[in-house]
C-alpha cells in the first residue's frame, strides 16, 4: 500500500464506500489523507445535566421526545428533551428538521454540544450538534474531526477508513524547505495531517493548523514575489507626464479636486513614466471620488496614443461611467464607447471595428470587454471600478488585450488590509482616497422601527418637497408567500396608491431590459421622479447628487458592507442627506444595523465586518475561491506577515524550488494566478 493505492483496495472499503467516496473526488490514498477536517467538535470534558453551566456544553444523552413545528414562514422549529442518568433539559434547533428523524428513531446515546443559553423564557441548549456515540471513534479525548459532507459522504466513514490508513501517515512527504519549518519552529507535514486526522489535545490541533495555513499562505506568497521579481523585468508603455495636458484637465472640472485625489493621480502619472507596467489598487470609501482620478488618468494615456478600458461590474455603472467620461473627456476630443451586453447586431460590430481601429479612444463596459471578439488597436491603460467583484481570470483577459502589459488601476471602496491585499493581488502598490470632497456634510442613519415608518414618508415628502429625491431599497423584486420581506414590485403599488399617490415614482430591478434599466436611471438622474424603488442593482458605483433619502427595507436582510454601499448613493452633494433602516420586526437591532447607525467611516465598518464575517466573504468569493485556500483564513494577518518574511527569504538567497517539486507546481499555479500577464 502506498499514496497513490486506489481506496476501493483498502480493506473495509465496500464498493458503495468507493463510490461515496469517489464522488467526493477521493480516489486514492494520498487523496483521503490530505483531505483534511472543516474542523473539529470538542467532545472533551461532558458533564452531567445537573451540572451544566451557561455557556458551551457538550453532554451524553438520549433523546426522550423530539418535535419539529412551523412556528412562522421561514422559521422551522425543532425541540427536544433529552436525559441522562441526572437530570433532563431541553434542546432546539432552528430550521434543522432533519433532527427529528435523527433523534427520534432511536434510543441510543448521542453526545449534544452547543449553547445552553437563556431563550424563550427558559435555559436550554441551541442548535447542538449530535453525534451517535458509537460511531465517535474511540478516543479518550473525544476530540472529533468533521469532514466536509460532500454529495452526502458521512463524517463516520471517512474517519472509519482513515483509522485503517493511520499507518500511513508517516509515508506523506516534507514539502516545505527543511530550513523554513526549522526557522518557523512548525510540525512538520506528516505529523501536523495526522495531528488533524486523529488529534489528541486541541492545542495539537492549533499547531497542526498553523503549519496547514501557513504552507498555504506560504505557496501564495512566494508566487507574489517571484511574480514581483518578473515584472520587474516587463517594459511596460512609458508615458512621460505632461504638464499641459494635465492642467486643462483639471481647469475644466466643475469642482476642486481634494488633495488625496491630486495625491493618487500623482502615484498613477509617476507609474506611467516609468520602464515596467503600473499595478496599482486605488481604495477609497464610496463618494470619494475614485471615477474623476480614473478619467485624469486616462487622459494622459491617450494623449500618448493609447486607448483606455474600463470595465465596471453592473451595465447600470458602466452606462453612468461612459457618460461621466464622456463629459470629461469629449471636450478634449477623445471619443468614449460603450460596450455592454445590450449593445447588439450593426452597432455592437461597428463599436468593435472602432475599438480595434482606434476610432474610440476609451472603451467603458462590463464583462462584454474580455470576450475574444474585442481587439484593442493599442490598449495602454485598464481600470477596474468596484474590482472586488471581478475574478483573477477576468482581469488578466482584459489586460491580455494588449501586446505589451498595460498599465492596470484597480479600484474599490472596500478597504483590504496590506497583508491580504497581496496575497489576492501579489505585490501591487496602494493610493488611498482618505477624505471625502469639502463639500460633504455626513449622513444622517437612523433605525427605524416598523410602528415608525409614517414619520419617515412625512420626512421624504417635505425632502421632495425641496426638490431632492429618495431612493427604496428592497431585496426582492416579488413578494416570496414564504416571508415578510417586501419586493419592489408590491412596495412600488403601495406607495403610488397610498401616501406618494402625488408624486412621481420610477421602478428599477434586475429582471428589466437593461434598455428599461437605463431609460429608468436616466430619468431618474434627469429627476422626472421623485422616489425610485429599486432592488440592490443600485447597490455600487450609482451617482445621482441630487437624492438625499435612502430608505432600506427590511435592513437586517443585509450584510455591513452592503448597507454602507446603499448608503453610499446618497450623501453625494452639499445637501444633507439620511439613511433609514428600516427594520422586518419589531426584535432589537442587530449589531450590524447599530454599527452602521454610529459610523460613516467605510474603513472602521470594514474592519467590523471582517470580525463579525471572515474575510472570505469580505473581499470577493471570486478571488478568495481562486486561491483554494483550506486552512489559511485572509484574515490571519500575523501569519501572513510571517509567511510574507519567509517567502521573502527564499527569493533573497535565490533558493532552487527543483528539489520540492509538489511546492515548485502549487507556486507556479499560484503565480499564474497572480500574475499581470
Ligand atoms: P466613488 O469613489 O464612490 O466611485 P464617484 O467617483 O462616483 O465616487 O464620485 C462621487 C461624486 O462626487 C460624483 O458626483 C463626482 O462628480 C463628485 N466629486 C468627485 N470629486 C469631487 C470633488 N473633488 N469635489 C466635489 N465633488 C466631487
Ligand atoms: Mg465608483
């Protein structure tokens, strides 16, 4: 038997066992092994019903009686009692009705751990989790490992054939350098998969994960500065500063720029001049201004002959990004195209002939931009607005439209941490847009309570009344019979037939031609209505100056940053502008909601939002995915510096990856995936 032995050789390994595990995608040795654990239940210290304490328990019961009812739409509950020789107590899950015909086929002992907290009048335990106790594997310790539930694989059989692999753990290979888990004092590979597979003591478990994540972070980040050291190397276009050209530029704009946006234009037209390609990300908070640094930028490439691509991630804002820069740039004769799914037939194949023969200087569009179809004649410069919400491949297709690598600005209002920042993006330079322009006065947020929302239309209409204008916000766009929470369409009939009968209200969502999308903001940009209910394709990059309300239904339905985003579409003025967050019931606020209401700052809720979510989530499934991490979080800022030091090491003295070749291959994965070109 070795690693690459086929599991269904394995004694105890039926045929339905391999094919369970074949779906799973494990076919041999070397494949289960290095399957590792989501993470493990801690079964160690049980106690006895008449002992247990608020807080995390863990008890060995049996199930008397166990129920699922519908207590509302949406809200499944289950409830329990469960006994021991001490006492009994009550259990309940929340929409988990599989646990009553887990638990109320059997009378066998299972091990419960969860919550016994205080709720619904009385103390009992919340959402725990139930293992059958024979099918734990024998430990003193109880500590358990839970594997990933691919197309149903039980946790039971993997540990049950990985107990008859135990053996072979010592066969796994080193694959770090020897000289890193020296200097990093980390276990080595063997020990830290078997520590995971089969731990002891809960601190193995940490140092096992350490070494896991840190190998993970490691691989990434020696890819990000080979790649460093490579681009070092590419001649990228070399566009010299012009004083002049920068100067009209800025004389034409319609107000002052802040001193942080000349800073970044300043960053972006030094990296022009320079020998090798721009890899800069420009963060600031929404309403800082990012597009009139982007269209400053562009200005100076296609004074030098370059085109300009920028690709935005919804029609709405590339629709309202081409006509920004149009306004900008049509004055200096620069031609601005738009290319979006909607654009179709004669015009769609006019446009390509015009991007490829340079007729149109800057191209503005979505995802339309990275099809083979599009030829650039000399594309110099890419911006990338709300980039978050781009993947790797898709960057790297639209800069792979040039001959030689362009200059790349990548733009958010999501704040990334340095540390994390390179590993998603390798070694990129950063400007930050800190402050907003002068004019801002701060918004205004308010939770407002369902028996409350009157005093919130009395306030929109006097707003209307002075010539502003309100967003509605709702997740949905029809009502669901299965909950409460509004759609558009219902609350765009309520308010025309009920208190806004008088005034002028616009319908916008997803499921509309992006024509009717674009005629929709147009006239509500143009203000011929006063109120616009909207799902959340409003959510990034909108700009209409002139609305000061955003109402957000059902506000608890969000996460931080999107409410901050929505939020973002007003306050855009000198006029005040408010946010109301309009809570689903009368319960008390989440902490969310109540961050929100304290703080304007895109870059303290970011961080609130990284502690209550995981980064993960935070800053794009569609990079985070890519990178295939299982152990290492984003988030693990100290790991990652010392990773970073680490990797950094290795290229300092030039170290041979030949000899690691399972290393050298993850590297070379990752610096594809890292890379600029
Ligand atoms: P974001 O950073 O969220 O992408 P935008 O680029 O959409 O922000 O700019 C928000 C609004 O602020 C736009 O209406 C823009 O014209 C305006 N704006 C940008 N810079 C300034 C400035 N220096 N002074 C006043 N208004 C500005
Ligand atoms: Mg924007």
């Amino acid at each position: 038997m070795n690693l690459s032995t086929k599991l269904e050789q394995i004694k105890g390994v039926g045929p339905k066992t391999a094919e369970q595990l074949r779906l799973a995608g494990l076919l041999t040795v070397g494949d289960l092994l290095t399957f590792l654990p989501r993470r493990h239940e801690d079964y160690t210290g049980v106690v006895a019903i008449v002992d247990i304490q608020p807080g995390k328990a863990t008890i060995k019961a049996r199930c008397e009686k166990v129920q699922t009812r519908m207590v509302r739409r949406g809200l499944k509950l289950t409830s329990a009692v469960l006994s021991d020789e001490t006492g009994k107590l009550n259990a309940v899950w929340f929409n988990q009705p599989y646990r009553t015909q887990q638990l109320a086929a059997t009378d066998e002992e299972f091990y419960f751990s969860g919550e016994f907290e205080y709720n619904y009048g009385r103390y009992q335990l919340t959402n725990p989790s139930a293992e059958k106790a024979t099918e734990l594997p024998v430990q003193a310790e109880r500590l358990v490992p839970v594997y990933r539930a691919i197309h149903g694989l039980k946790s039971q059989v993997v540990r049950k054939v990985l107990t008859e692999l135990r053996p072979l753990m010592g066969m796994l290979p080193e694959t770090l350098p020897e000289s890193i888990v020296k200097e990093e004092h980390l276990m080595s590979r063997a020990d830290a998969i078997s520590t995971m597979h089969f731990p002891v003591r809960i601190e193995d478990v940490a140092a096992a994960r350490e070494r896991l994540a840190f190998e993970e972070l490691f691989e990434l980040l020696l890819a990000s500065q080979l790649n460093k050291l490579e681009n070092q190397k590419l001649a990228g276009y070399h566009m010299p500063f012009e004083v002049d050209t920068v100067k009209a530029f800025v004389a034409q704009l319609p107000f002052q720029l802040t001193a942080a946006q000349k800073r970044a234009a300043w960053d972006i037209l030094q990296d022009f001049e320079k020998s090798t390609p721009m890899n800069r990300l420009l963060q600031g908070d929404v309403g800082s201004g990012k597009t009139v640094v982007a269209g400053l930028a562009a200005r100076q490439a296609v004074s030098h002959g370059y085109q300009t691509a920028l690709m935005a991630p919804t029609e709405i804002l590339a629709i309202q990004h081409a006509a920004t820069l149009e306004g900008l740039l049509a004055p200096f004769g620069i031609t601005v195209g738009l290319l979006i799914g909607s654009v179709k037939g004669k015009a769609r194949q006019t446009l390509y002939e015009q991007i490829s023969d340079g007729a149109v200087d800057v191209v503005v569009g979505t995802h339309a931009l990275i099809q083979d179809t599009v030829t650039f004649k000399q594309l110099g410069f890419v911006v990338i607005d709300e980039q978050h919400r781009f993947g790797v491949a898709q960057r790297q297709k639209l800069l792979s439209k040039s001959g030689t690598l362009p200059h790349l600005l990548a733009m958010t209002a999501t704040p990334i941490p340095r540390s994390l920042a390179l590993t998603v993006y390798g070694e990129l330079d950063v400007s930050v847009l800190g402050e907003r322009p002068a004019n801002r006065l701060p918004i205004i947020t308010k939770i407002i309570s369902p028996v409350s929302a009157h005093t919130i239309y009395a306030h929109c209409d006097q707003e209307i009344a002075k010539g502003r204008q309100v967003y509605v916000v709702c997740s949905l766009i029809d009502d669901n019979p299965d909950n409460d929470i509004k759609s558009v369409q219902a609350e765009y009939k309520r308010l025309k037939n009920s208190i806004f009968g008088h005034r002028q209200i616009g319908l916008l969502h997803g499921k509309m031609k992006p024509s009717e999308k674009d005629q929709v903001m147009r006239d509500f940009k143009a203000q011929k209505y006063d109120i616009l209910v909207s799902t959340t394709v409003v959510e990034v990059g909108v700009d209409v100056p002139n609305a000061t309300v955003m109402i957000i239904e059902n506000a608890d339905q969000f996460g931080l940053s999107q409410l901050h985003q929505l939020r973002g579409r007003v306050g855009r003025s000198e006029h005040q502008s408010y946010c109301y967050l309009m809570m689903s019931s009368t319960n008390k606020p989440s902490q969310r909601l109540r961050e929100i209401e304290k703080s304007n700052d895109g870059f303290y809720l970011a961080e609130v939002d990284m502690q209550l979510r995981g980064p993960g989530e935070i800053y794009g499934k569609a990079q985070h995915g890519a990178l295939n991490l299982q152990i290492a979080t984003l988030g693990d800022t100290q790991l990652i510096a010392r990773a970073q030091k680490a990797a950094k090491r290795c290229t300092d003295t030039g170290m041979d990856l030949e000899a690691l070749p399972d290393l050298a291959h993850r590297v070379q994965y990752y610096q594809r995936l890292t890379t600029l070109n």
